[in-house]
C-alpha cells in the first residue's frame, strides 16, 4: 500500500468540513467548532510526531494523549464536543473505506452534569417582552418591531437564527401560524399566540417605514428589518435582548435563548405534553426538552397528575374511598 503524501490528515479534514457544511448541512457553529477541534487534534499530532499524521494510522493511544493534554484547560463539555467531532471525522472515514479502523470508537466520553440554561420566570418574561412599548427614545416602528419580536422570539419558542431568517411570507396570522427553517434545513410549523399576532400585526402595518432615508431601499422579503430597511442580524436581537433584560427583569446579561428556555418550561408548567413541546422546539431529542424545562421531579409529578387521563382517575378514585 503506497504511503500518504505529507499532511494527508490536514486533507482529509478539509473534506469532512465541506462534507458537514454542504452534504449534511450542520449548522454553521458545528461546522466553525468541529474545524477548530480537528486542526487542533492535527497540531498536536504533527508536534507529537515531529511530522505530518495520517489519518491511516492515528491510534486510539495519541486521541487519549490528546484529550489528557486538554483536560486541564478546557470543562468536561468542551472535552466530551471535541471527542464528538474526533468520532464523527473518523466513522467517516472508516465508512468511505479511507481507513480500516476507527480509532475513537472505544475513548470514554468525559462526564458532565449538563448544567441547566438560565431561564426567566413567566412574570420577568411579560416585562422584557413588553419593555420596548415603554421606550420614548425609540421610534414608533421600532418600539412596535421590537415589542412583535419578542413576543414571537418568547411566545413560539424560536431560536434567536430562526428568528432573524423569517420571512414575511413564512407567516399565516389568519392561522395563527409561522413556518420556520430550524437546523439541518429541517421546515416545522408552529403555532403564535395571540399577544405575538397583534403585535405582529400592528408591526407589518408600519414596517415600510423601515428603508434607507436616502435611497430608499428595503429588504422585501426580511420580516425583521433595520431602521436602515435591513434584515435583522443575530447580534442586534442579542444587544436588543440585554437592553430589554436590563429594563424589564434587571438582567443586563440576558440571552435570546433564555426565552426559549423560558417557553418551554411555562408551556410544561402550564401542562403542555413534552412532546408537543419537543415538535414545536424543534429537538431532534426528547431528553434535550427536557433540559429546556426547568422543572423539579415534584413539579413534573404534579404537572403529570394535572394532565394524565389515568392520574385523574386514579386520584378520584382514592378521594372517593376516603
């Protein structure tokens, strides 16, 4: 069998990177993430060797060596995300017949408490979705965006990217409904409240007054626009969401995906099924749900109660014996 040419695992890293951006459209914080996690692993390996490293011949003895060499700067859920991208790359390897044996199948994922998200209670949640309305440096069209942003960013559960790449045509306000494209590429429908299609309403009534002042351009299809007629972006609903967090529930750190946190556990809490929740978040998991929800094992016995056919009988039934 011929030897690899030098710098054969850089190569083959590129593929997988354009392989998970294109093929299996991952999202692009995984894509960013698993690259950084790869070429490191190929860093370690050239100054561990004093060489290039192929893919062929990695063994599962220098992964170890490497995930020693990082445990003491980085945090078991950091550890276990870079073992996740060095298995990945190397089951794709193995099935494309690149290698003959993956050696990460056996490495031990490093245990973690996964540590819960800060979430909002549905009080504080009420006041920073409401907070823009009580701004009087904001003009009217950005106090009404802002105010139909937060309702849906709070009341749909929507991921802060899913947010900012809707469409005016992904809404349906007459079915009290939004299409949203979540990760993978993958379309779900879900539902609006009813405090999210007033506001999104009274906001579409004004939002052509959002273009540029002195060419007059708009973004047609963008729901979210910019004074400037833009497309919102990722980072201006995040200053908007610290603002917002700092006047309406004293959070100045506040994150858009607290809200969708927060959704989730006011919609459990008020006995929702955690698989209609599961549907309407977008999870591919159950057990991801269920760390949305911030809820106690006694919280969730009493929501089951409230909610279960057989638990409501069963209750009854004791009361009646008593």
């Amino acid at each position: 069998m011929p030897s690899d040419p030098p710098d054969a695992l850089c190569r083959s890293i590129r593929r997988f990177v354009v392989l998970l951006a294109d093929e299996r459209r991952a999202s692009p914080h995984t894509v960013v993430a698993y690259e950084r996690d790869l070429s490191q692993l190929a860093v370690f390996l050239r100054e561990r060797r004093q060489g290039p490293a192929s893919p062929r011949d990695v063994t599962k003895f220098e992964l170890r060596a490497w995930l020693g060499s990082l445990s003491r700067q980085n945090v078991p859920a950091t550890l276990a995300r870079k073992l996740a991208a060095v298995r990945s790359f190397f089951a794709t390897l193995e099935r494309a017949g690149d290698i003959s044996e993956n050696p990460a199948l056996y490495l031990e994922t490093p245990r973690h408490r996964p540590r819960l998200p800060k979430f909002l209670g549905a009080e504080a949640a009420e006041q920073v979705v409401t907070a823009p309305l009580g701004q009087p440096g904001l003009g009217d069209v950005e106090r009404l965006r802002d105010h139909a942003l937060f309702e849906l960013l709070y009341g749909s559960g929507l991921r802060v990217s899913e947010l900012t790449g809707l469409d005016v045509g992904h809404l349906a306000l007459d079915e009290a409904e939004v299409r949203v494209l979540g990760k993978g590429s993958k379309e779900r429908i879900v539902p609006i409240g009813r405090q999210a299609e007033r506001a999104l309403r009274a906001y579409l009534e004004r939002r052509g007054e959002l273009r540029d002042r002195k060419k007059g351009h708009q973004d047609p299809s963008a729901l979210f626009l910019s004074k400037r007629g833009r497309r919102l972006g990722v980072r201006r609903v995040q200053t908007l969401a610290h603002r917002y967090g700092a006047l309406g529930a004293g959070r100045p750190d506040l994150h858009p995906h607290a809200l969708r946190h927060s959704c989730a556990t006011h919609m459990l809490e008020g006995g929702a099924d955690l698989r209609v929740i599961q549907e309407m978040l977008g999870h591919a998991s159950l057990s991801t749900t269920q760390r949305y929800t911030h809820l106690s094992l006694e919280q969730l016995l009493s929501v089951y109660d409230r909610a279960h056919p057989l638990a409501r009988r069963r209750s009854s039934r004791g009361s009646s014996h008593r």
